[in-house]
C-alpha cells in the first residue's frame, strides 16, 4: 500500500523526539522528517558538525544523525512552517509533575502539551493526523481534541480548513539503549478511532517492525498502558530493593534470590537487579500521575499501593546514604569519599531523579568531601543537580584533596589519582569503566580503614578480598 504519509513534524527534541524520528527518517528514507524545539540551544546542538556535541548521548545515534541530518532529517524552531507542512505531527513534549496548584506533587504538568496543541490548532494546514508520543495521563487525547476542535469553529481567517484526528502512539524505549529498542521495539502500541489514521501511522512502522508487534488499543487503553508499563517496572524495582534489605540483615543474597525467582517464568528474569534505587525522568512521575489519577477517581487504595512503590524507592536511597556513614564510625566529616558515576543507569548523560542526586546531598549533608566522576555527566551539570557550586570554584587556590573543607565536591574526568588518600568509595552507576578498577592497586592508594561501597553490584568479590578494602555490596548479607 501507499504511504500517504510524506512529512513529519515533532514537536519537542528531547530524549525521546530527537532519537526516536532519527529511526523513522532512517527506516523511511521516502519521508520527511523535521523536528522543532522551542529550546534554541538544543536545535543547535542537534545541528552541530561536531557529533560529539549532540544534546543526548546514545549509542548508535551519532551515525544515524551523521547518515540522515539535511538529507530528510531536519532540526529547526521553524515550528509555525512545519507544522504547516507536516501531514503527521508527533507531539513529543515535557510532562513533568506539577510543583504547584491543584494536584501539586502528583498530577503531570500539561502546559507543554497544551501549547503544542494550540500551535498545531494555529498552523496547521489541511488534515493532520496529532499523534500523543508524550506519556500522558489517560484521556489527556480528549483535552488535545478539544483544543484542536476549537481552531475548527473559530471564526479565524480559513475556519474548516484544517482537521484532525488524535491518536495515542507511547514510546516504551529506555535511554542508553534507545537507538535499539527503537530499532527492535517489543511492541509499538497505537491507540485511536479512526481506522484510516491508525492505518497511516501502522503503515510508518511497518517499514522495519513486524506485524505481529503493532498492537492496536482504543486511545484511553494505550495512554493508560503506558503509566502501567513504567509503573510495573518501577514496582519490581522497589520489590527486590525491599527483598536487598531484607537479605543484608538476614545472611541472604539478593543476586541469588533474584536468579531463584527470576527461573520462574511467570516472574521473568528482568529487571530484578537491585541498585541504589530507581531514577529517569519518568518511573516516578509516571507512577505519581497514576497515583493521582486513582485519588480522582475515587480509588485511595489503589494510590496508597502505587504510592508505596515510590516511598519504598526514597527510603532505600536515605538507607544506603545512612549505612555509609554508619560504617565511616557515624560521621563524615572531613571525610573523602570518591563517587563512581552520576547518571541514574549506565551508557547515558541523563541524571534525572538519578539516586546519585540524592544520596551525595546526604553525604554532603554529612559533612563529607565528595569527589564525583562520571564518563558523560558534566561538572556543570552536578552542580545544578546538588544545587551546590563544585569546592574548585568556590576556592580557586585550595587543594580539595586536603580534606580542609566539609560538605563539599569537586568533579574528575580522570580517575587517575582519585583514590589517593580516600576513606571510601561509592559506586552509583554501572559504568564498564568501573569494573576494571584493580582494587590491590587502589587499595594502597586509600586511608585506612578503606571502604568500598558497590550500590551496583559491579565488583566481583574475589578482586577485593586479600585487598585491605572493606566490602559492602548492595543485597549482600554474606560475611566473608
Ligand atoms: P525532554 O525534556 O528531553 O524533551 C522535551 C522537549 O520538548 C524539550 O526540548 C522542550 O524544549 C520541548 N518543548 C516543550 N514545549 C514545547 C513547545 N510548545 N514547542 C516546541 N518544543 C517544546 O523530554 P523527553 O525525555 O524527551 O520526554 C518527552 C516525553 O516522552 C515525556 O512525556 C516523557 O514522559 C516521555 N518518555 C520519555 C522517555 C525517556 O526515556 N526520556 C521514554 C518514554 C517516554
Ligand atoms: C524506563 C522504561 O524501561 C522504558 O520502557 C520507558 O519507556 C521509560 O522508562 C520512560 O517512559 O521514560 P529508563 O528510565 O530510560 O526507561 O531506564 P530503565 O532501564 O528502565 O531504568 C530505570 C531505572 O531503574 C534506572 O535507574 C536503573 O538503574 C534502574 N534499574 C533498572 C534497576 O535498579 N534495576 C533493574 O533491574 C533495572
């Protein structure tokens, strides 16, 4: 069959806009794709000759970008032009959680989606088909039908010449491996009305995604499987960070634990690795807006459950901040505790809602001296998440290294000499980097008592055992 389809708009490049159209300009050389930002910076940053400099690091895209860019993949703020042109506009926007008003904490910010909305209503030409590429709270389709309704009563120069229709199309991808899991989806889930529209964004994915993997939903059913999705994830998460817990008081193992259950097939293998705790931009919101859509509802018991999930998360977080301390005799003042990774998983420069955020704040808070490293996270960008300027520019002269300050951080990009007279270190991010660190060799380097901290569960016992590093592990209530 033919693609109607011959031009695209996104609207937002971000994470999931910026990658996921640079896989369908690849797979769909026939269409063109534009992708339109409000944010000046990041379209130049997308239109860098220097691929290095792309705002979003993920494996794979730099060569996608480098094969498709100004051939039918085009960054611009030209939003009034190419929503104009587009036959097809992803809305691809921020939803983060409300700070204030009504459902302040919980609901989903739709400001952006709002103004997306009225832009399409604005300028777009003929009919176009507003696909949901954000994850929304269900039956946020009938408040973008609204809006765009309204542009089609209005008594504006050409009323009637433009329609719409509005289908729900939720990304599941996950940074550090979007490239693949776009390239290879378990499923790509289309929720609409109108036949003839889902058809034309089926046909799209059908250039590299199989049949049987298009499933089709009505639209609340594809917005609503979306917050499920993240908020099943989020729960196995917190599941097996309570059972880690659980297994360090009670001489268990969570790796072994985890491989029991996982052979279950009902279980599954998947995520059942315990960490520092869940971050990324979206499991908590995600499960936040389900909290307080089911409080809207009516349905307290269902909120307080998903709720748990999320609290369960921010315990474990303060619980392993706590046992640091608690291990480092109750206090860390004056203390130099290096910090491996930042990022909230490996392979990305993301760090939102990362754990990293919260448990150096406490070490901080402490009285520690923090030296953070991270292969792709900016020094910059630390000091907006902990809210605190790095001890080199505050005290341009000073050796951080001296322990002559508490409560601070500087950031490393190389871990040559970071060990040197270190108490502990703390392993946040599972970095392949991380796990070639030769803990003999490191093990002179450090102050004693020496602690090693692995909230990844990346180092292998046995390299540290006739070292005079002390070893804790994440889930791990083995003594040695
Ligand atoms: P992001 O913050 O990285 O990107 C959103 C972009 O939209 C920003 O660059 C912003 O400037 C732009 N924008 C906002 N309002 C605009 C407007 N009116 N016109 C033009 N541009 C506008 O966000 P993201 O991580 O890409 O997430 C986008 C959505 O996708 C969210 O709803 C999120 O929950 C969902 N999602 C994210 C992921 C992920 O891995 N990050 C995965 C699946 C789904
Ligand atoms: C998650 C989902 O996996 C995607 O399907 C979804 O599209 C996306 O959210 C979204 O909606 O934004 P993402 O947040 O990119 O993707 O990363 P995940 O791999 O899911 O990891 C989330 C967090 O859980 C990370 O901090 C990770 O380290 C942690 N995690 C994951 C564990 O602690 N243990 C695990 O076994 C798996």
């Amino acid at each position: 069959m033919k693609n109607s389809i011959h031009n695209i708009c996104c609207i937002g490049a971000g994470y999931v806009g910026g990658p996921t159209m640079a896989v369908i300009a690849d797979r769909c050389p026939h269409i063109e794709v534009n992708v339109v930002d409000i944010n000046q910076d990041r379209i130049n940053l997308w239109n860098s000759l220097d691929l290095n400099e792309l705002p979003i690091f993920e494996p794979g895209l730099d060569k996608i970008i480098e094969r498709r860019r100004n051939k039918n993949l085009f960054f611009s703020n030209d939003i009034k032009k190419q929503i104009s042109r587009a036959d097809m506009i992803f809305i691809s926007v921020n939803t983060p959680t409300k700070t204030k008003g009504i459902g302040a904490g919980k609901a989903s910010n739709l400001k952006w989606i709002e103004a997306s909305a009225r832009q399409v209503a604005l300028y777009a030409k003929g009919h176009t088909i507003v696909v949901e590429k954000s994850t929304l709270p269900v039956r946020t389709a009938e408040v973008i039908k609204e809006i765009l309704k309204s542009k089609q009563n209005s008594k504006e120069k050409h009323p009637k010449t433009s329609t719409f229709d509005v289908l729900s199309n939720p990304e599941f991808l996950s940074e550090g491996s979007a490239i693949y899991d776009l390239e290879n989806p378990d499923r790509v889930l289309i929720g609409g009305e109108n036949n003839s529209a889902i058809e034309k964004l089926a046909e799209i994915y059908r250039n590299w995604v199989s049949e049987e993997k298009l499933l089709q939903t009505n639209i609340w059913s594809s917005e609503l499987a979306k917050l499920t999705a993240n908020a099943f994830l989020a729960q196995r998460i917190s599941s097996i960070n309570s059972i880690g817990a659980l297994c360090e008081a009670t001489g268990a193992d969570v790796r072994e634990v985890s491989k029991a259950i996982g052979h279950d097939s009902r279980i599954g293998s998947k995520f059942l690795d315990a960490g520092p705790g869940f971050g990324g931009s979206c499991f908590k919101k995600d499960i936040l807006n389900l909290v307080y859509l089911s409080e809207y509802f009516g349905l307290p018991e269902v909120a307080a459950f998903w709720n748990s999930v999320v609290n369960l998360n921010a315990w474990h977080q303060n619980r392993i901040s706590k046992l640091i301390t608690k291990n480092l005799f109750g206090t860390l003042s004056n203390k130099k505790i290096v910090v491996l990774g930042f990022a909230f998983k490996s392979n990305t420069n993301d760090t939102r809602e990362s754990a990293a955020i919260q448990i150096c704040k406490n070490l901080i808070e402490e009285g520690a001296a923090l030296l953070i490293h991270d292969p792709k996270v900016s020094c910059d960008q630390i000091a907006i998440d902990l809210n605190l300027q790095p001890y080199s520019k505050k005290n341009k002269e000073s050796n951080f290294s001296e322990r002559n300050e508490e409560g601070n951080w500087d950031s490393i990009d190389s871990l040559e000499n970071a060990f040197d007279g270190a108490d502990a270190v703390l392993i946040l991010t599972e970095w392949m980097e991380y796990k070639k660190i030769n803990w003999r060799v490191t093990s002179n380097k450090m102050r004693k008592p020496a602690w090693l901290f692995d909230a990844r569960s990346i180092i292998d016992p046995n390299q540290v055992l006739n070292t005079d590093i002390n070893f804790w592990r994440i889930g791990d209530g083995v003594k040695l």
